[in-house]
C-alpha cells in the first residue's frame, strides 16, 4: 500500500477476496483531479463459491450465503488497517455497505475515526423498511404501496438472519449516505431526517452519481447512448431486476423473445449471473438486436459512483 505522504487527502479502498474488485486504476478517469486512491487487500479464508441455481424456485442468490459468512472474519483485519491509518491521520471517515456493520465495529473505540452507511436502494425504500421493521404503519403513498409486492419470501431465512445480526452494529455510525437528491426523493429525504435527528445521526444525499461530463464517459458507454440519441423521446424501455435476481437460460430466451417480437424500443442490462447461456442468444453484449434493443452489462456509472464519494468526503 503506498504510504500517505504530508499534505495529502487519499482515499484509501479496502479490497477483500470475496467479491470481485469493481474498480481499477484504468477506470478511474482523469484521476489527477482526484484525491490519490491507494488500494489495501485485506486477507481473507478460502470460502466455497457454488454456481448460483438458476432453476431454483426461489430467486435469490442464496450461493452467495458462503461468501457472507465468511465476510464475518473480516472484523480484525479492518480493525487492525483502522488502528494504523488513524495513527498518523488527522480524520479518517469509514464508508461502508450496511453488511459490512459487524466488521468495522471497532469504529467507535477510534476518536478521529467515524463511519457512513452508504445505501444504493432509495430512499423510499428505506423509509418504508424502516417503519415495518418497527411495526409502524407509512401514512404516504398509501395507493402506491398497494401495488407493490410482498416482502414475503424475498430472501431466505439465512440472508435475514445475516442482515439481523449486522442491525445491531448500526448505531455506531455517524449517519447515512444516499444515493439520491432532494428534486428526486426530497419528500421521504425529509421524513428520514426527522428520523435521523432523533437518533443523533446526519443523512447526505450525493446523487445521482451519475457521468457529470460526456467527455468523461466510456467508449462502451457511448455505444449505449449512440443508440439512446436516436430514438424518440420517451421510446426506449428500461428491462433490469436487479442484483438479487438469476435467470434460467429458458427464461432468458423467452424474455428475449418477447422483447424481439413486441418491437418496442429497449436497453436490457444483464448481470453475469443472470446470463445463463447468453451466447445463445442473437443479441450480443452491447449489440444491438434488429435495431430496436441492446443488452449491455451492469458496469454503468460505476467508477463516477467511486469518484463523486471520493469528491464528497475529501
């Protein structure tokens, strides 16, 4: 790990073998501008990765539940780069996944040391969880939330037990990080302060992190919005589901085939674990199929994602 030399602000990201590192040198574009990024790899046990089950009734992606176990052993290391860092460091900010609570716990025994929960679902999403999870009605959108689905059966006993037992860590934190604005979300943004207020915490709203400049942006992104601009406003239909959500290769072609047949306009994001067999199909990664639709990977926005946190906490 490069060491943090006087006068510098760095950003230091910590790496585990468990998940695939989402971002690199390359992709983090005119760096320069930035606050210097060093990497730190964090060791981690040898963990079993089964295929993830697309056959599988439920549609969670319960193969990951070996990885988050094994995540649980990355309390001591953390604590351990912590304790250095904050030795020569004037302040340092921990901003982590909510999963992450367990292992970075020994925040709250570091006094120039404090930690952010940066939430990627919306804020509505987590005003609405919050109030269930107390057994507490949501007096807004009453309508709305009438139409949407069940919570039932979302996640397996496991995954909610692993997230439970993250909960109680949570109250350590300095507040919470969004990625959202007030001209999207200001209403529900403005319900969860009060709620924050009350426990002492502090919410910020940093986005959308999306591309804040075009000349920023990728070639494999251009190609994406090389087909957008040519099609008419309000046209083009968004298919995604999420992180949490694998496919069955006979799904995949049956989706594929209706998209093809309905003729209507669209950009289909497809995650490595929802592909099943996708070279089978006539669409390839960022191709456009019969000049209506292309699918294209989940990789957008990533790395502005990184940088506008990195700009934030600066």
């Amino acid at each position: 790990m490069t060491q943090t030399q006087p006068g510098e602000d760095p950003t230091e990201v910590q790496n585990s073998g468990l998940s695939s590192s989402m971002y690199s040198c390359e992709n983090l574009q005119n760096h320069e501008t930035y606050p210097k990024v060093h990497f730190h790899d964090l060791p981690t046990p040898k963990v079993d990765s089964p295929s993830p089950d697309f056959n599988a009734l439920s549609k969670f992606p319960s193969h990951l539940q070996p990885s988050w176990d094994a995540s649980m052993l990355l309390r001591e290391p953390i604590a351990s780069f912590l304790r250095n860092i904050s030795s020569t460091a004037k302040r340092v900010i921990v901003v982590h996944d909510l999963l992450m609570s367990y292992n970075v716990q020994d925040v709250s025994s570091l006094p120039n040391v404090e930690s952010y929960v940066f939430n990627c679902i919306s804020v509505f999403t987590s005003f609405c969880l919050q109030r269930l999870s107390c057994g507490m009605s949501i007096q807004h959108e009453e309508e709305l939330l009438k139409k949407l689905p069940s919570l039932e059966g979302i996640a397996t006993d496991e995954a909610r037990d692993f997230s439970a037992s993250q909960r109680r860590y949570m109250d350590i934190r300095s507040g919470d990080i969004y990625n959202t604005s007030k001209v999207i979300e200001g209403k529900f943004l403005d319900l969860l302060a009060q709620v924050a207020s009350d426990q002492n915490k502090k919410n910020w709203e940093i986005g959308p992190v999306l591309p804040t400049r075009l000349d920023r942006i990728s070639n494999r992104e251009n190609i994406c919005l090389h087909l957008l601009n040519k099609q008419p406003p309000r046209s083009v239909l968004y298919v995604s589901f999420g992180k949490t959500t694998s496919f069955s290769t006979r799904e995949i072609k049956e989706l594929a085939m209706g998209l093809e047949q309905s003729k209507q306009r669209f950009v289909w994001v497809l995650r490595d674990a929802d592909r099943g067999d996708i070279k089978a199909l006539k669409s390839g990664d960022g191709e456009a199929n019969s000049g209506v639709g292309m699918s294209w990977k989940w990789t957008l926005a990533m790395s502005e994602g990184f940088k506008a946190l990195a700009r934030i906490l600066a």
